[in-house]
C-alpha cells in the first residue's frame, strides 16, 4: 500500500527579514568604498567582480556579512544571546 503525502499547507509565520526579496545597502563608507548604494536578490547567486582595491571584500565581509550575522543573533533568546559576541550595526 503507498501512501501519497502532501505538502504542509500551513505556512510559517514569516520573519520580517523574509519580508522582502532584497537586501538594500545605501552610503557604505567602509575602507575603499565611498558612498555605495547597491540592492542585491535574495536567495540568488550574486557575484562581485572588480579590480583589485576596488572595495569588494569591504563590501561583502565588513558590510553584508556583518549586518547579517547581527540580524541572526537577534532571532536567539534572550539567554542564547547573552552567549554570543555583539556587533554594531553596519
């Protein structure tokens, strides 16, 4: 006998991170970059291409990277992230 699933059609309250397909940077001023406004997809490869200098790693690492990391920290309890290390908004 096979027994045919179907998918959860209760949907998961959403997080207000996924409440948009965009991740949007407006004046980053780190290291190489100068004043930087860039939007970049969601749940896409993305690609960053220049010459050397040029300010990608600041872009992804110093700027992406760590505002993401914060937004993640902010979704553990309160007690989790007693544990974890802070960081300011990027």
């Amino acid at each position: 006998m096979s027994m045919a699933t179907s998918p959860d059609t209760h949907s998961a309250e959403l997080h207000t991170a996924d409440s948009h397909d965009l991740i949007r940077v407006h004046g980053a001023r780190v290291n190489n970059l100068k004043d930087v406004s860039v939007e970049i997809p969601k749940r896409r490869l993305t690609v960053f291409t220049g010459v050397s200098g040029s300010g990608k790693s600041s872009l992804v690492f110093d700027t992406i990277a760590a505002e993401s990391q914060r937004m993640i920290n902010e979704t553990y309890s309160a007690f989790v992230q007693g544990f974890m290390p802070t960081y300011s908004r990027a």
